[in-house]
C-alpha cells in the first residue's frame, strides 16, 4: 500500500514540476433549430478526448478546454451531430437539427466518462426526465420497466422503502445480491432514501464485467453510477417544483367474504362437516354440534357471539343457512358487540406533497447548484409516514491552469414513522395481514350495551383485542391484538442525521495527463425509538415498554487515480488508467430496553422502571484495490478495453483475501466502414463483445472466516463464551465468469434505436451459509459449495413516430429472457440442497420450491389428495398429506419468469406533454400463499381467519367434480403447502402515467420568469394479475397481502424556473 501511494504520489509530483497547458473556458446555448427552444442535457465535448460537459436545462453549457483544442463536439438523442471549429471563440452557440444519433453521447462508466460510441460494454441510462416522473421517496423504486436486464422487487411498501434491484438474475443462492451504487464516482454505502430524485440528473446502471471489473468484488452484483446536477457558468438560474398529492393503496385485497352472514354459515358448514365425517354423528348431532360450537374458542369456532336468536331457536338452520330471525349485534350484561370492517377502519388514503428548490449558476473559475428539499410521504396505515429534509451544495473551481477543486455535500434529515412487522406475516403487529385475512365477524371497538361506545379518559376508543381482559369473549383470530389498537398507541420512528461528502483535487500537469486524488465521507447517524403503550395489547401487561437504539455508521472512500490520453495521427486514440481505491465501514450500536413506564406515552428507557437492559455492537468492514485500465480505439472505428484490479477483502482470512479480476472488451463500428455506404438506411450498427471475471465477497456475515462467541454474565463475572457462529478459515472469493455480446444500431434516419445483447455469467465456488443440525449449537457453516450459470437476451428499442417543430411522439419496449442453471454443488451436499421450501439441485434452475404434490379431490367424501411413496418408490393418492410430506417432497418447474420488461411512450405536442410507463412478467410461477391461506378448510387452526370466495367451489355431495377440498374443522391440513396454490406469476403493471402543459413563452416573459410547467402524475395506477390480490412483484417465488402494500400516488404540481 505504502509502494503504491508513494508511486501515485511521485507521479503527481512530477507532473507538477512539468510545463503546464494552458486551457481556456468556452460557453454558449444549445437550441433545437425548428423550433429555437433550448436543448438540455446535451452533449459537449472536445474531439479526441474525453472532455465533456452536458447542457443544462435551459440550454446552456460552460467548458474549460485545452489552448490547443480545434473541435467541439455537439450531440443529442434523435439530433444531428455537429462539429464546430473553435476558432479561437470563447462562445459557441449552436442550433442541432432532428433526425440523428447521439453516438458521442457522454456515458458515465467506471473511474470516469466515456462516450456512447465508443463504449464496448453494457450500460443502460435513465436520464432525470423520467426519474422527475415518478413519485418515490426512494430512487430504486423508479427503475421498474426502464431498462432491459433490471428487474425490481419490493416487498415492503412502507414510504421510503429500498426495492430490491436484480441486474441479469441472482448470482448466487446465499451471498447478498444488491447493486453497488456509486454516487459522483465515490461508492455509497448511505441510505438510498436521502437521496432526492431532483438533485439526481442520471442514473446509469453498468451491467456486464467490462463495465464493472474495477470496481472488484463490491460490483460484482452490477453497478448504479448516480450523477448528480451541478452548475454552469452564466446567469444564476432558479427553478422550483412543488406537488401535492394523495396516497392510496395500490393493490386490492384478495376477493374474500365481506358478510358476517355468509362467513357463519360456511363456519357452521365446516364443523357440521366435523360431526358427520370425524365423529360419526347422525345429521341433528351434527347440526346441534355445530350451532353449538360457533360462538366457541375451539374446534372451528369463531369465539364470539355477534348475532342475537330468539330463545330456544339455532343460530343456523337445518338447511345450513342463517335463522331468517337472527338479527346483528348481541348484548351480554358488560358489552356490546357487532362487527366492524377492519380493512376500512385500518387504511386510509393520505398526503403526499414535496418542494424542491435549485439554484444554478457560475463564472470562469467556479461553478455551483445548490438544492433545498421537503417532502411528506405519509403511509396508508396510521403510524406510518416518511418526512425528508434534504440541502444539497456542489462546487467546481478552477484554481489555476493546472489544478481543479470540486466538492459535493449533500445532508438529509428522515423521520420515519415506521410501525414494525409490516412484513411479517402471523404476527400479532402486523395491520396487513390482521386487516386482510380476519374474518368480517369481529369487533374492532369495545362497546358497552347501553351507548354503544366505551371511551378512554382521553377521548379515544377503546379498542377489542380479542381476550377476555377487553371483553367476554377470546377471539379465534389474533388474540391479544388489535393493529388499530396498536398503531394510534404504539409508536415506532427512525430519526436520520446523514451526511454524504465528497471532495476531490484534479491535477494536469501536462497535455493529457491527469491525477484525481477523491475523497468521499458518509456519515449516518440513526436513533430508533419504539414504544409499547400501557394502555391496550401485549405491552400492557409489562405496564408498557421502552426501547431505544442508536446507530453511527461512517463510511470512507479514497481514490488515487492517474490517467493519461493521447491521439496519434487522429486515428489512434489511447487511454491508460492506474490508480488505487480504498474502501472502509465502521459501524457502532448501543441499546437498551425497560418495563413499567412512569409516563405510558414517552419512550425513553429513562423513562422505565423495571427490566432495564442494555448492550452494543461494533462491526467493521474494509476493502481495498489496484486498478489498471487501457483504452484503444481506431479511427472511431475499431475498439478495444482492457481492465485489471487486484482486491482485498477483510471478509475473508488473511491468506485467502487477495483475488485478481481482470476483463477484455472490443466493439466494431460496422457502419463507418467503406462497404456499408450504400445502406443509407443504415445509421450505425455496431457489434460489440466483452469477456471478464470478478469476485464477490458478501456473504452476509462480516467475520465467515473466525468463530464468534457469545459472552453473558452476572454479578460481574462473565461467564464462559459459547460458540455461536462456526467460522471457516478456507472461504475464499466466490468468482464469476461473464460474457456479453451485441448490436447497437440506429435505423431509418435514427427514427429506430437501440440494442440487442445476449450474456452469460457463470459464477463458481459460490458463497453459502450452510444450516446445520442443531444439536451443534450454530445455526450454519460458511463455505464455498459449487457454480451456477444466468444467460439470456436483451432487447432495448426506441422509436420516435414523429417529429416536427410542433409535435415529437415516441415510443420504447425493453425485455430480457433469462435462465438460470445451478451446474455444480459442493461434493458433501450430494447434488441437493433442500432449504425449507426451496431445493437447490444440479442441473436445474435455483427457483424452485420443494413440495407435496397436489392429486385433486377424492370425489366420494371431498377429501384432499396429494402423492405420496410407498417403501417401494411408487407413487401412490393418498389423503394424508403428512405421508406425502415425509414420502414424496418434488422440486416444482422453474419458477423464474421467461421475460421480463417494459414499454411506454411519450408525446410533446404544442406545450403539452404526455407520458405512460408500464411493466411486465411473463412466463413464470409464483406460490400464491395469501390465497391459500385463505382456501383453508375451518379447522380450529385457522378458526376466525376469512375466505376467498373461492370457498363456494368447494366439495359437497352435489358438487363432486371439484378440486377445492370440502370443508372439515377436524382437517387442518386441507390447505397446506403443496403444488395446489403455484399459480401464473404473469403481470402488468401501469406504473406511471404524467400530463403536463408549458405554458408559452410570451406569456411567462410578461412575468419575469423563463418557463412554467403545470402538470398532474400517478404512480402504481394499476396491476393486472392472474388473481385480484395477488402481486408476483413481491419475489420470485412467494407472494402474499400480508406486507406493506404498494402505494398509489396522485399528485398536482406546477414548475417555475427564474
């Protein structure tokens, strides 16, 4: 380390001592030459090399060049390129024409820029005119459908929630999955949810090994360059956004019973059942047994009495339906008690609203942007909200000829009101799955027989948590909670102080030489309250509980990087890069924990009288590397990458933390070839390759290589440690092996753009946390167990329809076919992994579950078959769905979908704008789990959970012909996991659709401002699924309702710039 810092350094000291080049800054306007209006986001840089800047959005650009610098490039999607002649000018202003391609495009790669052209590997761009669109607190969130090979899962829709973002599949079964994301060249390790969608001007995702190799083991998920906005010289320029809106949920509930008159009867039906075909009771035993049975805490019972009969008469009749003479509500001497709507009186539709506020501008030495951000993204539950304070302030300055400074400070503050388990399903906290699966029979308040209502000293409700400590009665479902209950009084909130710096000094000493020395801090100070109230619910009992966490995580980066570029002949250019990247995270916790509050509504543990407890944890984590790139390209015509970094890890043992990654990649512009002039139609066609290896060393755990221990005590002494977690000194880096090659091209007057690309990555001695029986003492042993193979096609296109001064309207699909094969296991493993319900096999595909197989319905008594396996291997029906569990366990189809993408257009026309996004899936399977819990057959197990409608197929004497199980409160296992619930994971999603109208510039002049956008926007309009309720965006293989659902925004907003 000390060899390679001193060399870097030694270099710049050299440099320094040279003859410095002179540069000079250019600044000018890009505008459209139909219609005169400026031009954002374009190109601008100086032939030959790689010094470039972007337009800024009205229009205008400032560039420091070298004294010697002849061209300027000028360049924009579906736009003419230009070349202008500098001339000695210090202004260019520049009109583009349409119909072109934008192959000197500035792209963001790896350790700086490159253009579109030139680039020989796989990179996909979503620029800040469709991240603006959508309305998410957290920008992964937004990449859903933009990009062919990135796919979006999300399981939580909590405000401000991180999706989980695939790039081309999962690499591994057990090491972590996520992108890096690297904001302004500097790794960032920080909360997505600080980031502000407005300060961000591109997001490009970097997906093969070409494109990601020196960044070693941390890109070896793929890579997310964020870039964000900064200034130019000329005027100061002002623009503010704000937006207000509504937040609703985005996905129905399944199709359940939503009278208590229908869910009783089925009830009755279900232990009516019991009596005949378990207890051999004649039909009035039967009937009399399950009347009796239904206001019952057991045997299929619901607990709780809520329909008044006359005395002496049944609740239900001898024809199973409810006594015409039954009213709703019942009165005992304490309570009153009728059915609520849970689901109404649990979600809500809230506000959303957000300002935003940036300031521009700039002068021959220094440039600045300059931000301000507040958004109020509240949550469809009470309790559940997200508010952002964001400041943003990015600097250049032109010290002399030789030395530039730059710095990136970005701070955000978050208050999360975030209500736990929202993701947890059976949990007694969890206000999704209590409110969508209990049945429409149960009381949400506690009412008093004479009023109706009993209230608190303080005014609220009182709230029915199902036990006889609120009521008379327990109720079947959930006892002891109540989410309404819980989320007015409990309250649960992360408070976020993060601050994100980046600071960097760039040196030329000479033509053509570089040195960046970069510096990036990211500090994260995270305080989590949770209070249970003493009112009501399980904390009551404890007199109410405290508990209070604080979390300091600071994050170092420091880069050294040396670049040297030259042109000979003005056909050879050639681009050296060497440098060093360091990488460290600490993180440091302290919490405690009390009972028995003095005041019930402050969560401090201070606050606390019993049971104080406390502890903390200090975790560390560091990489470091040495890069080495060289570029080569030929006349724009031929091109070649090649790339180097040796990394370590302190994830591994020290004699196995060093790997070598290395990558190979040419392009080959096809059309700038002499043969391919007579195909005009023919705008570019370029075939491009790569081929690299790279590591990945998250495996989840920090310290796999060391055995850790746990440490009590008492009196103070300490006891002896037990060993709780088994290390392996012999893991070492899980490698992967990738290839990638394709077109890129433009047709028909680049009205038709895009790019196909077919890719493999085989990853090799593959990280896993391997389960271990029990009785050993850890849960699992880290280890290095086999390979496994993701290949597939992807297609991205873009066609504009039409172009004219008044009117520009296109359209763009993307897909990605992918397979996934597992290709080697460790030799102990036996060629199988069997992880709960996932199995893990050589020759097939990772996305399988391991499951009973589903035979039907015996059509004589309505019972449930599965196959099972006699002692000879043959397969046999059976009803015992536990001998099949025990006997004949079968690995499922591959579930991954076939093809995964998204379309959408959009339409300028006459000061209006029009766009529409949407996602889909198709070709897959997923287990449905929320639909078959609710395909549940009465037993006492799921006594007091609802049913689907579905629930009427069910087997009865008359309807034999079915493949739902009859109803039995004596079969708990009439729903149980099994190939039955795998359904069609096929979707499509409308994620976004946005109108806007600009309003003319002749009327905005007359009130001293440069342009007005008003416009109106919706995300997650609408999901079309093979079942209401279900959402196959959840995951590959699971999906249920009892999660954070997504959330549907409708929102107004204007734009004003200054």
């Amino acid at each position: 380390m000390k060899k390679v810092l001193a060399t870097l350094s030694l270099l710049m000291v050299i440099g320094v001592s040279a003859v410095f080049a002179q540069t000079r800054t250019i600044t000018g306007k890009v505008t459209g030459s139909e219609d005169g209006e400026p031009i954002p986001g374009a190109t601008v840089f100086v032939k030959g090399t790689t010094v470039g800047t972007v337009t800024q959005f009205d229009g205008t650009y400032s560039l420091n060049v070298p004294t010697d610098a002849e061209t300027l490039v000028f360049s924009f999607i579906g736009m003419e390129t230009q070349e202008i002649e500098v001339a000695g000018r210090s202004t260019i202003n520049v009109a583009l024409a349409s119909s072109s391609i934008a192959m000197d495009e500035v792209i963001v790669v790896a350790y700086g820029t490159s253009t579109k052209g030139s680039f020989t590997g796989s990179a996909a761009v979503l620029g800040s005119d469709k991240l603006e669109k959508r309305q998410v607190a957290n920008i992964s969130n937004a990449l859903s459908g933009t990009m062919a090979g990135v796919q979006i899962l999300s399981s939580n829709g909590q405000p401000g929630e991180s999706a989980d973002v695939r790039i081309r599949g999962v690499g591994s079964i057990n090491a972590e999955m996520d992108p890096l994301y690297v904001v302004d060249g500097v790794p960032f390790d920080g909360d997505l949810s600080s980031l502000s969608s407005s300060d961000i001007e591109s997001m490009t995702v970097l997906k093969d090994a070409a494109s990601t190799a020196l960044y070693g083991a941390r890109g070896a998920n793929g890579i997310i360059m964020i870039t964000t906005k900064k200034g130019s010289k000329g005027k100061t320029n002002v623009s503010l956004d704000a937006k207000v809106g509504v937040n609703s949920r985005a996905v129905k509930n399944y199709e359940v019973l939503t009278s208590p008159k229908n869910y009783i009867e089925n009830v009755y039906q279900a232990i009516y059942n019991a009596g005949i075909y378990n207890l051999n009771y004649s039909p009035d035993q039967a009937h009399n047994y399950a009347n009796v049975t239904i206001p019952k805490d057991a045997e299929g019972g619901i607990g709780y009495r809520i329909y008044t009969v006359p005395q002496g008469q049944n609740l239900i009749g001898l024809n199973g339906k409810l006594n015409p003479n039954a009213t709703l509500g019942y009165s005992d001497a304490d309570y009153y008690y009728h059915p609520d709507n849970w689901a109404d009186e649990t979600f809500k539709n809230n506000k959303r609203q957000e300002y935003n506020l940036s300031i521009t501008g700039g002068s021959e030495q220094t440039t600045f942007y300059m931000s301000l951000g507040y958004l109020d993204d509240q949550g469809v539950i009470d309790g559940s909200g997200f508010t952002r304070y964001t400041g943003r302030l990015k600097a250049d300055h032109k010290v002399n000829d030789w030395l530039k400074v730059g710095a990136n400070v970005g701070f955000t503050n978050i208050l999360s009101d975030y209500p736990g388990e929202q993701v947890t399903t059976n949990s007694s906290g969890n206000a999704f799955f209590i409110a969508n699966y209990i049945a429409p029979v149960y009381p949400l308040y506690v009412r008093d027989a004479a009023t109706k209502q009993i209230k608190q000293t303080s005014g609220r409700n009182t709230y029915d948590y199902g036990t006889t400590t609120s009521t008379n009665f327990s109720r079947s479902f959930m006892s002891i909670s109540n989410p309404s209950g819980d989320l007015l009084f409990n309250k649960t909130e992360y408070i976020k102080d993060i601050v994100n710096t980046t600071a960097f000094a760039e040196f030329t000493p000479f033509k053509g030489f570089k040195f960046l020395v970069q510096y990036g801090i990211n500090v994260d100070n995270t305080k989590y309250n949770d209070l249970g109230n003493a009112y009501m619910g399980q904390s009551a009992s404890y007199g109410g509980t405290a508990y209070q966490d604080q979390t300091r995580i600071l994050g170092v980066n420091q880069q050294y990087i040396a670049n040297y570029h030259i042109v000979l002949q003005d056909l050879h250019n050639l681009d050296f890069t060497v440098g060093y990247d360091g990488y460290s995270n600490r993180e440091d916790e302290i919490f405690a924990s009390g009972e028995n509050l003095y005041h019930p509504e402050k969560y401090y543990v201070s606050n606390a009288i019993d049971n104080l407890r406390g502890g903390g944890s200090a975790d560390f984590y560091a990489t470091k590397g040495i890069i080495g790139r060289a570029n080569y390209s030929y006349n724009d015509t031929y091109f070649a990458n090649l790339a180097y970094r040796r990394d370590a890890s302190s994830r591994f043992h020290p004699d196995k933390r060093w790997g070598n990654f290395w990558s190979a990649s040419a392009a080959w512009m096809i059309s700038n070839e002499e043969f391919m002039r007579d195909f005009t139609w023919i705008d570019m066609l370029k075939l491009k390759g790569s081929y690299g290896e790279q590591g990945n060393d998250l495996l989840g755990s920090l310290y796999g290589w060391q055995d850790e221990y746990r440490v009590t005590g008492a009196d103070g002494v300490f006891s002896d440690g037990a060993l709780d977690r088994k290390g392996n000194p012999d893991i070492t880096w899980e490698t992967s092996i990738s290839y990638n090659v394709g077109f890129d091209i433009a047709l028909f007057k680049s009205k038709l753009t895009g790019s196909i690309e077919y890719f493999s990555r085989e990853s090799s001695n593959m990280l896993y946390l391997k389960p271990t029986n029990p009785t050993v003492g850890y849960p699992n042993l880290p280890m290095n167990i086999g390979s496994m193979t993701n290949s597939g096609l992807e297609v991205d296109l873009n066609y504009n329809i039409l172009k004219t001064s008044n009117i520009n309207w296109g359209v763009y699909a993307n897909a990605s076919f992918i397979k996934n094969k597992i290709n080697e296991l460790h030799p102990d493993l036996g060629g199988i992994i069997i992880d709960g319900t996932r199995r893990y096999e050589e020759g097939y595909s990772m996305y399988r579950m391991n499951l009973v197989k589903y035979a039907g319905v015996y059509s004589n008594t309505g019972e449930a078959l599965y196959w099972a396996k006699d002692d000879n291997g043959r397969e046999y029906k059976t009803t015992d769905w536990q001998k099949a569990d025990n006997t004949n366990k079968v690995g499922t189809s591959d579930l991954l979908p076939k093809v995964y993408g998204g379309f959408g257009t959009s339409v300028d026309a006459y000061g209006f704008d029009f766009s529409v996004q949407l996602a889909y899936q198709l070709g897959g399977q997923i287990y449905d789990s929320g639909y078959a819990r609710l395909m549940h057959g009465g037993s006492s197990s799921n006594a007091g959970n609802n049913w689907h409608k579905d629930i009427y197929k069910a087997w009865t004497p008359e309807n034999t012909t079915t493949d739902v199980p009859r109803l039995n409160a004596n079969d708990r296992f009439s729903n149980s996991t099994s190939t039955r619930f795998l359904v069609s994971s096929n979707y499509l999603s409308l994620n976004n659709i946005t109108l806007g109208y600009t309003l003319p510039k002749s009327i905005v002049d007359r009130v001293g401002v440069s342009r007005v956008r008003v416009y109106c926007s919706a995300d997650n309009v609408a999901l079309l699924t093979n079942r209401v309720g279900l959402d196959p965006r959840q995951s590959y293989t699971s999906a249920t309702t009892a999660r954070y659902t997504p959330i549907r925004t409708v929102s107004g907003g204007i734009n004003v710039a200054f």
